[in-house]
C-alpha cells in the first residue's frame, strides 16, 4: 500500500500541489501537517507512520517534507529499513525499495551531514577570527558605563525607575538588569 504525507510549514501556505502528486503517485491514503519541520511531534506523520505495515511505502512529494535535520532523516528510514516499510520521494526520485535508490538516499545523507559539519566549522573559525580582533557576537549594548552611572545617580536622586527607563531609552527589566538593587544606594 501506497501511504502519503504531505506538510507545510504555515497555516497560509497551500497543501494542494503535494496532495495532488501523491494521488497521481497512486497513494491509498494521505496524511497532512500544518507545523514546521523542525517539529519532533508532528501528528499528521506519527498517524501515516502507524499506518504502515511491512511492504508498504511512504510516500512524500519532497525529502524536506519529511524532515529538515539529517540524522533524523536517516533514523527514520533505518527505522522503516528494519521494518521492511519501504520510501518514496516523488522530487527526488529516491525509491528505497531498489538497491540504487537506497545506496542514493544514503550518499545524499551524508553530503547533507558533511555540508551542515562545514558551516558549523566556518562559522566557529569565523567567529574566533573575530574575536582575536577584539570584536564580539550579539547586539549593542543599550546600557552603557556612562547611563549606568547616570541611572545610579537618578536612583539616588530618587526618580522612579519607570522615568529613568524612558530617560535612557531601555527597558525597566534591563535597567533593574545593569543597576542591580545592591548598586543603586
């Protein structure tokens, strides 16, 4: 049996052009998501998995429809493999139930594996490189040394924390984050 499963990431976006493909692909039945794929608990594919019996395939428009991360991706289809459930991406063109497209599923896998590793390098070597220049990740600090002083010595004054706020700009939890209680007597 053909089993079908579609998803889309946003309650605006279209399930029609995957349901149609897998309806033309001859599937019996279709499941469907509306949640992203980072999602671990998606409803719609738990249901289409539960309804696999050995033999039958699951059946997907695109592999990113499935899952976005790698290794999830490749538990599943070792789960399906030792089940003797078989897997088809229609775009793809990745059919596991031949020798080919399981070897292929597999190669693509750990390219993926193998890109995702290299960015991961990349970023952590360009963000030493940047360090080593005295340069730091994240936003601007909004509280610099001179507005805490000057929050410190309006906490003294006796302003109320909600105009020293408006006053430097920020936030009060980020004004009680920088000028602690302890600090501002």
């Amino acid at each position: 049996m053909l089993i079908g499963y579609a998803r889309i990431s946003t309650q605006d976006q279209d399930l029609s052009l995957q349901t149609a493909a897998l309806e033309k692909a001859g599937c019996e039945k279709i499941f469907t998501d509306k949640i992203s794929g980072n999602k671990a608990d998606r409803p719609g594919l738990n249901l289409a998995i539960s309804h696999l019996r050995p033999g039958d395939t699951l059946v997907i428009w695109k592999l990113d429809r499935l899952g976005r991360g790698v290794k999830s991706l490749i538990d599943l289809i070792t789960k399906f493999e030792s089940q003797k459930i078989n897997f088809l991406s229609l775009t793809e063109q990745i059919d596991t139930s031949t020798t080919i497209g399981c070897f292929f599923f597999h190669v693509m896998a750990s390219f993926a594996q193998m890109e995702r590793e290299l960015i991961i390098e990349r970023t952590r070597a360009g963000l030493a490189a940047a360090r080593q220049k005295g340069r730091i990740g994240g936003r601007k600090r909004l509280m610099t040394n001179s507005k805490i002083e000057a929050a410190k010595k309006l906490f003294k004054a006796g302003e109320l924390p909600k105009d020293i706020a408006k006053n430097l700009g920020v936030s009060i939890p980020t004004l009680y984050r920088w000028v602690p209680a302890t600090s501002r007597s």
